[in-house]
C-alpha cells in the first residue's frame, strides 16, 4: 500500500471497520481430493456473510515465501513487509508491555530441549508450563553475567520469552541460533554485516546461550535456550495518522498485542477466549473507529497438524459472528495473516482466503473457502491492498484526483 | 522476484523441480466459441495431474505486450525482463558455443529474400537448408571486410546465424534492421541513444548489411541479411548463486541452451526429439535438483499458425508425462514462456497457462488448459513469480521473517 497516498485520502468519520484475523486461516486438503479446513468447517453464518461479501485470495510478502507473523501482520496493516522490517524480538518485547528503548537490542527466546550429542530434539522443551518456565527465567535474570550490558529476561507464555540487551553500540544484523528444524545443532549468532556493533552484540549474544547452557544443564526438558528474531526498535508510520482511524487491538497474545502498538494502536483488556475476545469489541464498540481482532487458535491447530481442531476453531468464531453483524460495523473482513496448512504443521505461502463485507460488495459465492474465493471478485491481491479496501469499503478515503 | 529475498532465503536440499517449458504454449480458438490448442488437445495425462496441481495464469513482461523468447524465458527464470534485458543476438552466440567476451558485440542474423522493390518478401528465405545457408556464411565469412574489427559468423539453423563484432567501443543500443513484416523494407540500424559508441556501432552495421547485399547479390532467395537483438554480454544473477540450485537445461534449440548457459545452468547433451529430452532428463536424474526442459515444437506450429500440429504436440508430451511423474519429482510445472495462437502467427501477450503439482497443491479443476486456469487458485500473477512458487512448493524457502 502505498501509506503517503492513504495518508493524502484518509479522512475520519464515524463508520466502523473491524478486521478479524484467524491466524494461519489458510490451509490445504489432507489428501488431493478432500477439502481444506475452511472448507470442511460448518460455517452457516460465515456462509451467509459470503453470500454478501467481496471474495478473493491475499498473498502476502512474496511468491512462494512463507511469513512469519510479524511481515504477515504487517502486510495485513498495509506496510510491505519487504521494506519495514520487524525483529520478532521487538514484538514480543512489545507483547509483554516492555518499554523498549532506542538503544535496546530485543531477541526472542524458545526453551529448548538438546539432546547429548548437542542437537536439538525439541524446539519448544515440550511446551513447558508457564509455571515452569517462569522459575526457570528467574533464575537466568539472577545468574546471567554479560560484560558492559544489562539483561532484562521476561517470561510470554509456555516455552517462551524475551530477553533485552541494553546498551550502547548494538546492532540487530545479527542470524539465528534456532536451526528451525529438529535434529540439528544450534547455530552460533553470527554477524551478517561487516559492522563493529553488529560483530560486538554477536559476541554478547553467543555468551548468553553459553551462559544459560550452563545454568539450565542440570534441568529437562528445557535444558538450553533458542535465540531468534533480533531486532532494535522500528519507527512505523502510525495508524492514525495514515488512515486517521482511532484503533484497537483485541488479541489473546502478548506478540500480536506488541504488533498493533507498534503501529499505533491501543490494546483492549481482553476477557478470556475467543467469546472474550468478542464480548471485549462489544465493550468497546463506542470508543474507536477500527477494531483489529486476532484468534490464534486456528495458526496453533494448524502448527500441531490437527486438522479437527482447526476446523472446531473456526466453527467455534462462525457461531459469534451474528453478534458481531449486529453491532453494525460498516465494513467486515475476515481474513489470516498466512497460511498455516495442519497438512504442512507449519506456516506456508499460500494464498489466504479473504472476506469483505460492507454494504457495496459483488459477491460471487455463497460459502467461505480457498476455492471461491479463487474465484471471487477481489481475485487474487497482494495482502498489503486489504487497508485500502478496507478504507474504501468504508467510505473513508476521497477521491484521488478531480 | 526479488532476487535478494530469494537469494537471503533459499537453502539447498535434495527434492527435484522439474520445469518443463512447452515454447508458446499459451494459445487462442480459432473461432470465438471454440477451444484452443491446449484445451482441444487429448491430455489424460494432463487433465489427471491437473486435479492434483494448482493452476493459474502467468503473464511475462507486461500487459499487452508480446515477449521474446529472451525475456520470456528469463521471467520464467525469475528474473525481470524489464531490468534484465538480453539481447537475442547474445543467446544466439552462447547457443552455438560462441564464448562471447567482454567488448563483443552479438547480433542475430536471418537469410531473407527481398524482391526488385527492395522490399522484403520472405524474412526467412524460405527457411532455406542448413546445408546452403552453410555455404553463404563461408562466402560472407570469406569476403566481409570491416573496418577495425573482427566479425565471426556463424550458422545456428535454416536460415539463421549469429554475427559477433569484436572491436573495442562498441555499443547495443541499436535498433533493429528487421522490418518484422513482409512487404516492407529492411530498416537502417540506429543508434538509440547519443552515444559515440552507439553512433560508431550503427555505422559498423550498416556497412555490415551493405557488403552482405552486395556478397549475395546473385543468390536467391538467400539474397540478403536482416540483423536484430544487438546484444553485449549482460551480467545476470546466477541460479546457484540465487536458489542454491545445481539446474540442469535440456533444449533441442541453440537460443535456449545459451540462455540457459548465461544463467548458470549446465546444459545436458539431448537426444533427438522430444522423447529423447524427457530421455535424457531420467539419464541425468541423480545429477542436478533443477532441470529445465524446454520443448520448441509447440511454438513452431503456432508461428505457422497450424493449430492441428500444435495440438499434436502437446499430446505428444502429454504421453510422456507418466514416465516423468515416475522419477518423483517435488515439483512438476508445465507451462510456456509466452503465448503462440496458432490464430495469430505469432508471439502474443496472453496469459500462459500453468500447472504446479506437488504434494501442497489446492486443486480446482481436472483439465489443463487457458480456461480452467483462469479460475485457478494461483488466479493470475507474474511470470517471475514461477520460480518462487517452485522454491516454496519444494521446501526449499526459508521462513520470512519471525
């Protein structure tokens, strides 16, 4: 989307827009001939919607090119993803109401379970509990020793954390220790510029893994840690001066919720679930203009393979969305970030079905799923374009030109 | 594609991609409730691989535009054709072997008859044989005598050769003496920018195409020269380098083998035919990951606008397709390089129907042709998307972003 044009359009009024994201909504049939979970879900309510609705397949970042959530989402709020960047360490540290600052170094963690030879056999330590690994995080802020830095390790959810770097003269040109699959090593960081800094904060953050391995040796499963997704704060055009919309955020994890203020948007106080998530848009429905809404049950599902699961999770949100219509949004899209295939357990770069309700719609079909919306009258879109349709849809964007 | 992202992302493994390029593919009905080439041809094969694969649409170069086969096969290679521009006089040289150096300057030439007029009324002499275009370029070779630089001449097929001019301070931005058409005359060849070297380039052929009249003055129909595609060698990204691939060409024509060769594929010796292509791909099975197989004869019978020989050969590959299938590929993708209606003659700016099967595919027809990928879930995109969508298809893409 190009944001200077959005911004020389925009203008605000008092109709809603509200975007609902079921990560990782794409999928594929188990076998060739079957159907996909959209597909195979029992969505009378997201059938009917479609019946009134603009359809069509968004591709977000590339061809080919599966996105990780935070180029996913982006691309979803209108920023290419090729040109803003966003360390998945900056997000979380975000998620997590962490006050980044401007010279600090942000790095995602994933206990991690290796196993004698060094390789790693489980990359999240069998989701260990948040309990757990709450412990095991204290003990690594009181042990960790690295020179000239301060270490700030904050716990997210089950195997996963966030450690901050602070101080000076650090860079996020820095790889992965996480090999992403099982059965191989871990990779040291390494510097991916010629930079002192980025030479430097490769040093600090390969001590760190040697240090924790140390002091988690003795522990099982989560007896190393994963570091991934460095980054240092991003300065990203905001919401409200782009597209002049007061927006809020709905989204049971920390990431996404560190994703939407990034860009400006307020995070609601979510009640539990996805019915929480919604009673909270009701709560709220006076007080903003846009509502990003974000289920992560569905790219979860996916991930474990569990084709039934993400089929339940989609039905469990097709039975709330008569409350939602009801509310009188004057634009409805639903939407995922990517796809996540419970065929592929993992995010893939498929093309990701899309819905657009609004009172000015062309529809083609009369059900969700990849296949009419293959066929729909969005055709197939860059996900970057969904804002501006959006916008339009809502009658928020003048004419461009006389 | 972004060559870098692909480049950034890509990782070497040991599934295999097969390309299989049906030159002009993309095809027309001759009457406006008809089928074309693709859709009328007899395919089981096709058709039952169809119903496992995802179709779409490719469009090269831009819209309404007709591709060379240069820029044409090099958005199928990922690359843009708008950026990266080959002179076909340079693919000429590399196709017979030619080592094109630094300061040469390549040229594709056509034997052609022109009539008392001086117009041109056969831009192939007839397609005169190898045999006696053979004996003119010996004759030219003989006689040519320019002043300040070397020219080698060399005979690639019928009535086609390539020049190269090997001088210091030469230049391609020259356009073409070709008039495309018959009935027309041969145009001067002219700089196209105010460069000297330009300027000195047009002189040297013009000169060129002067002594060549006055050389063949008493053949027939061979009794002049037409020069297009002014090439120098052109710097491209190479395939190892860009998706980690060891690729493979299999190619019956010169032109092909020479792009293939500019981009870093190692071309295999081919046996006679089309069988002996798909004969020489199982031979070499175990050798490379890529393998780019590219078939003329469909683009032939479209050039002589014989929709029935088109059909025939596309059948005749469909034959082949099971054994094919049979070596295992990760991926299989069927497609053209541009569209040759047998309707039109010629080379056309319509979208070329394509066909991707791999285990991750989402299916939405059970026939290959224009049509049925029109509705595809690929819906229309650009060509230089294809090697992404191979890449990814493959497992061979990294994750984007975290």
């Amino acid at each position: 989307m190009d944001l200077n044009l959005m911004r020389g359009l925009s203008v605000s009024t008092d109709s809603k827009i509200v975007l609902l994201v079921l990560d990782g909504l794409g999928g594929l049939p188990m076998h060739p001939f079957d159907r996909t979970e959209l597909e195979a879900a029992d969505t009378p309510n997201l059938d009917a919607l479609a019946a009134r609705s603009d359809l069509g397949l968004s591709r977000p970042v590339a061809a080919g090119v599966s996105p990780g959530s935070g180029p996913g989402h982006l691309a979803l709020f209108g920023y290419d993803p090729l040109k803003y960047e966003v360390g998945r360490g900056v997000l979380s540290a975000l998620g997590v109401g962490f006050e980044l600052g401007e010279n600090d170094l942000a790095a995602r963690i994933n206990f991690a379970t290796k196993d004698e030879s060094g390789r790693i056999s489980d990359r999240r330590a069998g989701r260990i509990s948040t309990e757990e690994a709450t412990k095991l995080i204290d003990l690594l802020n009181q042990k960790l020793n690295l020179a000239g830095v301060e270490v700030f390790l904050i716990h997210e959810k089950e195997h996963r954390a966030v450690a901050i770097f602070r101080g000076s003269g650090l860079s996020d040109v820095l790889s992965d220790s996480d090999p992403q699959r099982v059965n191989l090593k871990p990779l040291p960081v390494e510097p991916m510029n010629g930079d002192a800094k980025a030479e430097k904060s490769s040093e600090l953050a390969n001590d760190f893994i040697k240090q924790a391995n140390a002091i988690l040796a003795g522990y099982h499963p989560a007896n190393t840690v994963l570091l991934r997704g460095f980054g240092m704060y991003p300065a990203l055009p905001k919401f409200d001066e782009t597209y002049k919309l007061r927006a809020a955020a709905i989204a049971g994890y920390p990431m996404y919720k560190g994703l939407a203020r990034l860009v400006g948007m307020e995070v609601l106080e979510e009640s539990e679930g996805i019915a929480g998530e919604f009673q909270t848009l009701e709560e709220n429905w006076g007080s903003y203009d846009f509502f990003f809404i974000h289920i992560k049950a569905t790219d979860a599902a996916g991930e474990d393979g569990d084709f039934r699961r993400k089929v339940a999770v989609i039905e469990e949100v097709d039975v709330l969305i008569p409350d939602l219509l009801a509310l009188g949004p004057a634009v409805l899209a639903v939407t995922g970030d990517h796809a996540t295939p419970a065929k592929m357990k993992n995010h893939s770069w498929h093309r990701v079905p899309f819905l657009l309700h609004s009172e000015y719609t062309l529809p083609t079909a009369s059900s969700f799923g990849e296949r009419v919306c293959a066929g729909g009258s969005l055709g197939v879109f860059v996900a970057e374009e969904i804002m501006g349709l959006l916008m339009g849809h809502a009658l928020k964007l003048n004419r461009y030109g006389a």
